[in-house]
C-alpha cells in the first residue's frame, strides 16, 4: 500500500514541475463569481439524466449550418429572390399582366420569372443540401460514451449529452467542449491542435487536475461522480472559470483542463474528458455566425445598371403617357370627335377623351408592361449558370486537391465566385503558410565554431541573385565533406559535418563545450519519449522545433531516452570506448517557454551530484543574462547567429549555470511562496522567481533549425504577382532574414526597389541608451514619419505611366509608429502602392493590428 502511494505522489510529482507557469496563467479569473449570473451552469459528470431532475434544460449537440430548413426555405429564398431589383420588377409586372391593362397575355410574363426565380431557388437549395450532408456527416461521427458499469460505448455525435464522459482516441477530434480528466500520460498531459480554431499549427499542451489522474481506465469510471460549476456558454476561446467538487473538496478549472470542441487530438494516445457545452452552446459554435446572404460585387454592380435602365424605362413611359393624354383629350373638341374613325365615344374608361388624366395614367402602367423588355431578366439566369459550372470545375480541379491529406477543393456556396478575381491584396503570415512549419536541424555554432555544412533554400537564391553556384557539399571554415552520404534522412535531421559526426567531436578541441551543448539539447524539453516493441524512440513535442533538437541529439550520440515523474534518462555514445551510458538526471524544475519570457530552463541534478540550470532562449534575452566569465565566444556566436539569419534559418542561444545547494534552496523557497500566493500579482512573483535564477549564464553556443518553405510557394506568389496581386507577409524575423527568405520565395525580385523603414539607426540607438522615453518617442515617430515621407516621393504618380515595382519593408520598432492615428493613413497610402509588404520583428500583438488596421 505505501509502495502504491509512493509512486502515485511521484506521478504527480512530474505535473507540478511541467505547470510551472502554465497551470498559472489566467490565475486571477475570479471564481468567486461561480454561481452568479454568466456562471451558473452546473454539470453532474456521469450522471447526464440528473439534470432533467433538477430543472435543467441543455442544448443537444446536434448542429446545423444550413442557411434554410424545411420551414424557412420558401419565405427566405422568395425574400433573397425579391432582395433583386429586377425580379421584383418583373414581379409587379406579372401582377399587373393579369389584369385588362396588359398588352400580352399574363402567361408570357410570369413564366419567365418563374423559370429564373425555381432555377434560383433550386441552385440555393442544392448547395444548402450539401451543407445540410456536411452537418449530417460531423453529427454522425462516432465517439466512445461511458454508459455505465465502466463500459464505453461508440456513440453518435449528436446523441452526446452535458455531463457525459467520453474518450477521445488519438487524431480524432473534440465532439463537444469538455474538461480533461487524465490521459495515457501518467501526468495527465495531452496534446492539442486548434488550427481549426485559431489557425495555430503549434500543439497546445492540456492538463487534467491532479485529483483526477487516476482515472485513466475505463474501469475506474464505474463509481465516479462529480459536480462541475462554470462560466454559462460564450464566445471567448481563451478564458474559463469553473470548478469540481468531488469527494467534498472544490478544485478550481482553468482554460487548462478545457479542451475545445473541432480541436484535435495529437500525440496523445487516448483521453477522458466530462462534456460541458454541447452543440451550439460550445465555444466555437458560439464563435460561428448565421450563414449569410452573400451577395456579390457584380450582382451589386447589377442592381445599379437595373436602376439605371429602369429610369430609363419609367422616363419613355412617362414621355408617351403625357403625349397620350393630351391627344386622347383632344380626341373631342367641342362635342365633335377629331379621330372618329377611332371611335372614342364607344370606348372604355383607357381611351375616353372625358377622362384624360385617368387613361393617360393607365397607359402609363401598359408603357411600363410594354417596355418591360428593356430590363434584361435573362441576364441575371445566365449568371446563376455559370456561377454553377465554376463552382462544378471549382470541385473537380485537380491542380487544387491535396494528395497528402487526400483533400479537394470545396465551393460550400457559388454565390461569391467572381469575387476571386477581384482579389487585391493578400495578407499573410510565414511560419506554416509560406514554410511547412516542419523544422530541421542543420547548423549550430559550439564554443564559437560554426558547425554544419548544409545549404538551405534562401542561401540558394542568394546564390542565384550573385550569379554563384552552390552545392550541397559547400566548404565551411575549410573543410569539405567528399563522400556520399548514404545513410537514410531523418525527419528533423538535416545536419552534416565529419568533424563532429559518428563521434568525431571527441577529437576537437572543446569537446567539453561540445558534450554539454548536446546534453543540454536532450535534457531542456517538455517531449515524451515513446519506445516501440522493437526499441526505437520516437518522440512527442508540442513544437517542431523541440523535436528537431531531442532529434538532433539523439543522432549525435545523446538520446533522451526516457522520462519519469522526477528524472529524465540520458543514453549517451562515448567515443572513446564505444560504449553506451545511461545517464540518470533528476529533474527540480521547468521554467517554461513563452512569448514574453523568450526563454526556457529546466534545474536538474547530475549523477554527479551537480545542480545545473540549463537554458535555451532567443538572443535577444539570452545574451544579456551572460556571466563576465560567460561571454568568452559572445562575439563568434553573434557573427555565426547574423549568418544563419541570413540564410533563413531560425536561432537559439543555448548556456547554463552551475548552482549550489544553497542557491537553489532559496530560490525553490521563493518559487513556492509564490505559487502559494493567492494575491493578485501571483503571476508576477512566479515570473520574478524565474527571473532572479535566470542570470549569470554561460554561453556554450546557438542552434539553426530551417523551416523549408512549402511546395510551389515561389511559383504561386510569381503568378499572384503577375496578376498584378499585391502581398503581405507579416514575420518576426530580423529584418535580413525576412529580406532573404522574400527573395527565396520570390516576394522580392531582381529589379524591385525596396524601400526600408528602420529606427535601426545609429543616432536612434545612441539616444535609446540614454533612456529618455519620451524623446525617444518623439524622435522615432518623426523619422519614420520623415521615411515614409521619402517612400511616398520615390513611387511615380499614378498619372504617369511606370513599369517599375516598389517593396516596403518595416521593422516592428517603426511599425508601432506607422500604425499611431496620425501616422497610419501616409503609412498606408505607401502600403498600397508596393506590390509587396514585409513587416519584420512583428509580434502577435502587433499582427492582428495590421489585420484590423487593413481591413478597417
């Protein structure tokens, strides 16, 4: 019994460690506020049916998209059919056709309206059909439910209910928003894609409470019983505030425990999650709006010429009526009739001579009828076709389906098809749109040696732009590797270089440095280590990049083998006896990576004895935090991480510290006053606890991982920009690196003017070192005010006929001012002149300002 309690408290051991920050963030929602209005959904987990008896009443998770039902399709399309200015013209006509007014019979209007208006009709029908089988599709997915007695039963979609446990199996996506229970993990992690939601590629990392990690069989579900409070359904992906009560103890939720409906699982065998929203109650349902009336330009366009052609119309009716009355009164002058042969004293109330103004105005309704031709109706049926056969080639084109995911094209509507040829601008991102997002390591620089003789796709179009020629065998500080590497590729590898490879790098000079570079490599991570029946580790990471460096690791004799609760096992290569070590390290702490710290570190215990703190973060935060004694290959290591920038690739700075016991006993004291704290500025203390040991580092090198750009982006940005489609590719690369990596994907081509706006100059950061903010400000808003300015000039008038094509490229320092009130509209009347933008060192903040600032 103590064993088992023994190793269940080492299981969680390793949770505490991994949610170092995570399992803070958000930790000042208030749930005091649970019960309250906006919080008072209440869950019974494992018990759906309690919560008829209670009084509460939930939606199904049965969800629709369609824009029609069998109900409203009728009124709604008539309306969108009538919404057409030339429909409800032939509408009224054909009402009036039925009448002694008409000069054609009532069949020869109203038929061809009808025809227009059930082809119409039967288009819009067909493609909410579609949608409705699309709906059909996803409600019909199969998800296993407990139904009781620890049985887990395959479930529809549709029939899931609140308070349901369900588990979801790896790859498979979230049929319903649901809190996390455990995972095949023994620390309850999971892995997350939310490209559907957010349009993230890198995988989010979940974690269930530690009361609940024991729950991860299907078994242990027969008795469990839990009562969820929360937040009532909204639209905010990135909040939650609930909690759990089970066995008479409250545990507070966070947007940690929640997993997402239309997210997927990754790298994550299986998961128990308890559902809390279900259908149009969940996050993203709540996020979708009503299908549209979508209506395009064209048929906007359209509407006006009708407008036009219809005032016309009514202009030649209105002229013939007037002249009609006035001769219809004329008709009897003096009790004698002029034109008797017409017989106007037998006729009807259209052409009596006594009532002039009335004929007249009938006659006016008969000119409008007559005329009505003027008003092409065939015009608008023609389009409806061919709207309909582009959407058919749209589908069945086979230069856009996705043979990897084994994914065509789909046109869900055809209203909006010319719409695609009025594209102007494209905004973009790099990472996972222009670039795979699949990371390979292939240079490093170790004690202030550049390693790795590898050529990536931007030094190639370097290469092209001097006239040059590189090979894949490029010379690198003077060695050159002649032989053929036979050895099969490896996903994330992409490195070479003897001196170091197959255990050669016992023989250079810093092999020491070499040695610690690479342990740091395979021990500073949150991956899991998966081994197959034949003894092969594959790994999980919730980034390509953390893959890329346990992978290169691993290939260069230092392979995270394995990780418990409170170690991580090291298999390391020794050359020089061509034996292999286990090396065991006991793990104290992870402080994780994020946006605003750039950096990651774990604390770990040697076999020796040793307290390591082992770092990795980017230059701009890693260099400052060096030792004196720490910054001995600082300016090598600068120079070789310009270099690979240059080329494209992306950079870490890698160094460590030694800690003594006393040490890391006043900074554990201090992180775990912190993390107890129940203050509003908690968040604050854990991060100035991170901070205060963060310091005092040293430098043992950089890592270059390249993120190859996708299959065919430089010839599609070419065709774009031959059909004279402007692009804007929002980056956090230097600006370079941006430079390069826009001439590799043809962003910028040979000829093209670039037009730079930078504060990355000399009397700007003299005067940043004096600290004065507000001069600061000042002087940086008027220089890129003043470089705009200068832009503006060297773009030719728009009256003057000019072959020459100009790119903006922008900093995000000058971003910030180029995007203030007084400044935006210069900043975008250059913007629209450049056939291509690149905004560098741009933060995510910063990104969704351009979007807004754009489509604003």
């Amino acid at each position: 019994m103590a064993r088992h309690r023994s190793k269940r408290l080492e299981k969680l051991k390793l949770s505490a460690l991994l949610t170092f920050i995570r399992c803070h963030r958000g930790s000042s929602d208030d749930h005091s506020r649970i019960g309250t209005v906006g919080f008072s959904r209440v869950v019974y987990v494992n018990e759906p049916d309690m919560l008829e008896k209670e009084g509460f009443s939930y939606l199904l998770n049965e969800v629709s998209t369609t824009k029609y039902n069998l109900g409203t399709f009728l009124p709604k399309s008539l309306f969108e059919q009538f919404r057409r200015v030339a429909n409800f013209y032939f509408l009224v006509s054909g009402i009036l056709a039925l009448t002694p007014l008409a000069p054609y019979t009532a069949v020869s209007a109203l038929a061809p309206l009808c025809v227009v208006i059930v082809a119409t009709m039967a288009k819009e029908g067909v493609e909410d059909w579609r949608r409705k089988q699309q709906d059909h599709e996803l409600n019909n997915r199969i998800v296993k439910v407990h139904r009781g007695n620890g049985n887990f039963e395959e479930t529809k979609w549709k029939d899931i209910k609140v308070g349901d446990v369900i588990k979801v199996e790896k790859d498979n996506f979230f049929p319903a928003d649901m809190i996390l229970l455990s995972s095949n993990y023994p620390d309850g992690i999971c892995y997350v894609e939310t490209m559907n939601l957010d349009g993230e590629t890198n995988l989010k990392i979940k974690q269930a409470l530690e009361v609940t990690l024991d729950l991860n069989e299907d078994i242990k579900f027969r008795e469990v019983r839990q009562t969820i409070k929360c937040e009532d359904p909204n639209a905010n992906l990135y909040s939650f505030v609930g909690s759990m009560e089970w066995k008479g103890q409250q545990y507070p939720l966070s947007p940690l425990q929640l997993l997402l409906r239309d997210s997927k699982l990754r790298n994550t065998d299986y998961i128990y999650g308890a559902v809390i929203f279900t259908g149009h109650d969940t996050k993203v349902m709540q996020n979708a709006t009503d299908p549209p009336s979508k209506r395009s330009k064209i048929e906007k366009k359209m509407d006006k010429i009708i407008y036009i052609l219809m005032s016309s119309l009514l202009m030649i009716a209105l002229l013939g009526s007037f002249f009609f009355g006035i001769w219809t009164k004329e008709d009897l002058r003096d009790g004698k009739l002029k034109r008797w042969y017409l017989r106007p004293d037998a006729s009807t109330i259209f052409y009596d001579p006594k009532r002039a103004a009335v004929a007249s105005f009938f006659h006016l309704l008969t000119a409008l009828m007559l005329y009505s031709y003027f008003i092409p109706i065939s015009l608008y049926i023609s389009i409806e076709m061919v709207k309909l056969l582009q959407a058919l080639f749209i589908n069945q084109d086979i230069e856009m389906y996705h043979e990897e995911s084994d994914k065509p094209t789909h046109a869900r509507t055809s209203n909006l098809n010319e719409e695609l040829g009025m594209v102007d601008t494209i905004l973009s991102d790099k990472t996972g749109t222009l670039t795979c997002n699949m990371m390979e390591f292939i240079k490093c620089s170790i004690a202030g040696t550049a390693y790795g003789q590898g050529v990536t796709e931007v030094e190639r179009a370097m290469a092209m732009r001097k006239g040059a020629r590189l090979d894949d065998d490029i010379e690198n500080g003077g060695h050159k590797d002649n032989k053929i590497d036979d050895s099969p590729h490896v996903k994330g590898f992409n490195f070479k270089d003897p001196r170091i490879m197959d255990g050669n790098w016992i023989h250079e000079p810093n092999r020491d440095m070499i040695r610690d570079f690479f342990r740091l490599l395979a021990i500073c991570h949150t991956c899991i280590a998966e081994t197959d029946e034949n003894g092969k580790v594959s790994y999980e990471a919730e980034s390509p990049d953390e893959a890329a460096f346990v992978i290169a690791a691993r290939e260069l004799g230092f392979e995270f083998y394995k990780r418990s609760p409170s170690t991580i096992i090291v298999r390391e290569w020794d050359p020089s006896q061509n034996v292999v070590e286990k090396r065991k390290y006991e793990l104290l702490n992870i402080l994780e990576f994020s946006s605003s710290r750039k950096r990651m570190s774990v604390i770990v215990k040697e076999p020796e004895g040793r307290i390591l703190l082992l770092s990795k973060g980017a230059d701009s935060v890693m260099f400052r935090r060096l030792a004196p004694n720490g910054r001995k290959i600082e300016e090598a290591t600068r120079r070789h991480i310009n270099e690979y920038s240059d080329s494209g690739l992306r950079t870490l700075v890698l160094a460590y510290r030694v800690l003594d016991d006393k040490e890391y006993k006043e900074f554990n004291e201090k992180l775990n006053a912190a993390k107890t704290s129940v203050s509003a500025d908690r968040d604050e203390k854990i991060e100035q606890a991170a901070d205060s040991i963060e310091t005092d580092l040293i430098l043992l090198g950089a890592t270059a991982v390249e993120d190859k750009l996708q299959k065919g982006v430089p010839e599609c940005i070419d065709k774009l920009a031959q059909a004279g489609i402007k692009i804007w590719v929002l980056t956090g690369d230097k600006m370079e690196t941006a430079i390069n990596i826009g001439f590799a994907c043809s962003l910028l081509r040979q000829g093209m003017t670039q037009i730079i706006i930078t504060l990355e100059q000399s009397d700007i950061i003299a005067m940043e070192k004096t600290g004065d903010k507000f001069a600061i400000a000042k002087a940086s808003k008027q220089r890129v005010m003043d470089q705009i300015e200068v832009g503006i000039k060297q773009i030719p008038p728009s009256t003057k006929v000019s072959t020459e094509s100009f790119a903006l490229i922008i900093d995000g320092k000058s971003l910030t001012y180029a995007l203030e009130d007084d400044v935006k509209l210069k900043f975008l009347d250059l913007a629209i002149k450049c056939a291509s933008v690149i905004c560098c060192r741009s933060s995510p903040k910063q990104k969704a300002l351009v979007r807004l600032f754009f489509y604003s």
